[in-house]
C-alpha cells in the first residue's frame, strides 16, 4: 500500500510584530511534522511565543543542497513540511527556491500560506505607483557591481525595489544618486512593523544627507524603493536615446546622425536635430 506524500506549505512569518502572524499559518506549524527554518535560533522566540513545540531543522542557503534531500524523502513518507524564513515570506530573497522546484518536478504538493512580505508591505505605504514595479532583491556587495546594477535599471518606468542591509544602506544610497541623478525620488523604509519603523521619502541626495546626519536611520533592516523613470514634456531625450545620438554625432554631421538616431530610436527627427544644436552650444 503506498503512502500519499505530505504537503510543503510555505509560511509567512512576521517582519517584526508578531501579532502579524496569521491564526492559519500558526495552526499549520503546529499541526506539521518538522518545521525547515532558515535560523533555528532566530525562529524559536516566536515558535515559543505561541506554544508551538514543534521540532525545527536549520535549512539555509549553506545547507540547502545537503539538507533538501532529507526533507524530501521525509515529505516522500507522508510528513507534512513548514518551510519558513527568518521573517517575511520564504523565498523572497530568502532560501527555499531549490527545495520547492525539486516538490514541483517530484509531484509534492507545494501550498503557500500567505502573510507579510517586506516588499509589499513597503510598496503599501511608499506613495509610489504600485500598479507596476519590480523587485530587484539585495544590491551587489561591491561598488562596481552595484553602479553596473543600478544603471542597468536606470530608464526603468517601474517602481524599483530593493532590499538592503544596515551595513551598506548609505552606500547604496551614494550609488543610487550616481546612477539615477540626486533627484530620483527614493522611499526609505526602516524596521517596518517594529518600534522605530521609519518611512522617509526624498529626492536621494536630500535623503543621503538625512540618513548621514542621524545614525539611527543606519540602523536595522531597509526596504528601497526608486521611483521609474518618467519623461516630462520638459526633459530631453530619454537616456537611451540621448546615448545613440551622442554616439552619432562623433562619428558624423548633426543632420545625419538626427536622422539615423530617428529611425533607430522612433524619437522626432527635428527635436534629435535641435538638442544636438543645444548640445554644441554648450561646449563651445
């Protein structure tokens, strides 16, 4: 007689409230086998804070190869799984990723058990457009890599999000005005849901200044939210436009590289032609 294999539910824990945690996703980590956790240590308060005696195993981003067969085969035996992170929804920028494909292809049953998620909670209370967005997970470590990343995205229409650590926060902000220009507008959110919960919005060079004046804002846990880009009739040329008629005009005449740069980019031949005349101007 075979056995029916057990379900991985995925659940949201709290960002930092705990009064967040929902009455399902408790019920479901105490009616469970095991409990994967991404730290054991991290995750006991909030287990003992409601009663839940539930065993845990560690299951991170060190050990998740090693680890995920284990919970497979147990899951393979009838044992239902809790997958949680150390706050927040699984898998978002958290580990996870490996062991629910691997359900997927194995015919486990994956069921999600919805709660907070630090990028949505931050998109809640930004003030910027929600309708379309894009999360971007955690920066590059390195200046280089993180300047590559951020002007990668910088004609980018959508609001962006970041997550971002205490240790670099500031950094990341520098980078952020180099890349994007000192009047993107940025939403830092801090310690959402906790006791200093933060939300400033700015333009980035102002909200630099900010977070360098007062420590407290360069501590805990951050969200970054860029506003996408957005031509006014006012502006110049797109950035990527701007790029292909730059690259034009070294090569040849203003009226042809208008031209050539018109049919490439769709941009109006005669505004192409009239900012290279502008362009000229100022660097003479």
């Amino acid at each position: 007689m075979s056995i029916e294999s057990g379900v991985l539910y995925v659940v949201a824990t709290p960002i930092g409230n705990l009064g967040d945690l929902t009455p399902r996703a408790e019920q479901i980590l105490k009616s469970v086998a095991l409990i994967a956790a991404e730290d054991t240590r991290h995750s006991k308060p909030l287990l003992h804070h409601f009663g839940i005696t539930t065993p845990m195993l560690a299951y991170h981003e060190h050990n998740e190869r090693q680890v995920m067969d284990k919970l497979l085969q147990r899951l393979r035996e009838g044992d239902d799984i809790a997958l949680i992170s150390d706050a927040g929804t699984p898998l978002i920028s958290d580990p996870g990723f490996p062991l629910v494909r691997a359900c997927r292809e194995q015919g486990v049953r994956v069921s999600p058990v919805p709660g907070v998620s630090a990028a949505i909670t931050a998109l809640s209370v930004a003030g910027l457009p929600t309708d379309r967005f894009v999360f971007e997970g955690f920066p590059a470590r390195t200046q280089a890599a993180r300047l590559k990343q951020f002007e990668a995205l910088q004609d980018e229409q959508r609001t962006i999000v970041f997550y971002e650590s205490s240790h670099r926060v500031l950094v990341s902000l520098q980078d952020i005005a180099q890349a994007f220009g000192a009047d993107r507008l940025v939403v830092l959110a801090r310690e959402l849901t906790k006791t200093y919960e933060t939300v400033l919005v700015d333009p980035v060079g102002k909200l630099i200044e900010q977070v360098r004046q007062d420590s407290m804002q360069q501590k805990g846990e951050f969200v970054l939210l860029i506003a996408g880009y957005s031509r006014t009739q006012e502006d110049g040329l797109e950035p990527q436009v701007e790029r292909v008629m730059r690259i034009l005009l070294a090569e040849m005449p203003v009226k042809q590289a208008a031209a050539i740069a018109a049919k490439l980019t769709g941009e109006k031949k005669n505004k192409l032609y009239q900012q290279a005349l502008v362009w000229q101007k100022e660097s003479s």
